[in-house]
C-alpha cells in the first residue's frame, strides 16, 4: 500500500474540514428568506426616520410649552400654502427617480449573479477532473450550495424589488390626495410633514437595495493540495 506523505496527509485533511465548515455556513444562509430580510431592513429604516421625526416634534412642542423661550414669530399660513407645492412637487419627482432606480440596481445585481453563476458551473467541470471520493461529494455539495445561494439571493431581490415598486406607487397615488384633502382644510404645514414622511419611506427602501447589490468581499489566493498537485485560486476572503 502506497501511503501519503505526512504533511500533505494534514493538508488533505485541513482543507476537507474547511469545506465541511463552508457547507454549514452556506446551509445557513441557504435557508434565509432574503426578499423578508430586505424588507425587515427597509421597515427598521423607515422606523428610525419616523420615530426620528416624531420624537424630534413631540420634544419641540414640549420645550415650547414649558421652557421659557422666545419664539420666532409662526409662519403665516399664506407662506405655507406658498411653500406646500414646492415640498410636494420636490417629493414627487425624487419619489419617481428613486422608484426607477431600484429595479435598474436590481436588474444589474441579478445580471451579475447569473454570470458568477456560470463561473462557478465552469470551476466546477473543472475541480471534477481533479478530486475524487469524500471530497468530490464535498465539493459537489459546496457548488450546489453557492448555486442555490445565488438563486435564492436573486429571487428574494426580485420579491423585494416588486414589493418596493408596488408600495412606493401607492404612496405616490396617496400623495396628491393627502395634499389636496390638507390644501383644502388650509393644513398645508401637516401635508409638508406627510410629504417628507412619504419621502423618508421612499429613500429608505433603496438603502437595503444599495448594501446588497454593492457589496463586493475581497479577493484572496487560496493553496490546494492534491495528490502532489499543488493549485491556486482566488476566492472571496470570509
């Protein structure tokens, strides 16, 4: 019986357990639901900046009603009804540019994971030739879970992108109503808050967009050792 060589026998043996470790990694994030964790991200944001909002005009109303300070005197409400068209006409067309903007983000995302999707059926027609018994079902288990990886992370951009477009039209529908209804009633200051609060919304939902389709991990060299065959490849560090 030929035996390896000591050293080469641990180096073997490190770089299956690398692989057992990356499978239970990439298990877990298989089994994510990534359209609900974009949309959790985009629910605490909007939460932030209107409890940010609220807080910052409950805590205003308070100094001015107990503290004892000499105010400005109040805009008129000719100024405010001047000031309404310009706020809503402002959050309309900001609201419209980032409405198209995220399914354009999207689209490029999802494009480049289909291309990292046929490098990694490339690599893996390629490592076949090259492993054999316990680390060729390893490994076939690794690129099978980096497969179904990229498609989940396509198909929950995809749901969150609907969800967002979707949303953010119905808030742009309600804008108009909401700033006729106030103009009407002469509560032009409260149809600015609800603007800038529709604004908020808006903004905030092409943030989770932004983090994922952005994020680049670096690159590193990685060494492996096969039956006196040595190998190199760049992979994404950890």
């Amino acid at each position: 019986m030929i035996s390896l060589p000591k050293k080469q026998t641990n180096e073997e043996n490190k770089e299956l357990e690398k692989l057992r470790k990356d499978i239970i990694e990439l298990r877990e994030n298989v089994e994510k639901n990534y359209h609900w964790e974009l949309l959790k991200e985009w629910l605490i944001l909007i939460g932030v900046w209107w409890g940010f909002s609220f807080v910052a005009v409950l805590l205003f109303s308070l100094i001015v009603n107990f503290a004892s300070i000499t105010l400005p005197e109040p805009i008129e409400p000719q100024k405010l009804l001047e000031i309404a068209p310009v706020v809503f006409t402002a959050t309309i067309t900001i609201n419209g540019l980032i409405i198209g903007f995220v399914p354009l983000i999207s689209f490029f995302f999802i494009r480049e994971i289909r291309e990292r999707e046929r490098d990694l059926d490339q690599y893996w027609e390629e490592d076949k030739k090259e492993v054999k018994d316990e680390k060729l079902k390893l490994t076939n288990a690794y690129y099978n879970l980096l497969l179904m990886l990229g498609h989940n992370i396509r198909s929950g951009v995809l749901r969150y992108t609907r969800t967002f477009v979707l949303v953010s039209v119905l808030m742009q529908m309600l804008l108009p109503f909401f700033y006729i209804v106030t103009a009407g009633y002469d509560m032009a200051g409260l149809g600015s808050f609800i603007d800038l609060m529709f604004l908020y919304a808006v903004i905030s939902g092409l943030l989770p967009i932004l983090g994922i389709a952005l994020y680049q991990p670096a690159l590193k060299f990685v060494r492996y050792v096969i039956v006196e065959r040595e190998i190199w490849r760049i992979e994404p560090e950890d």
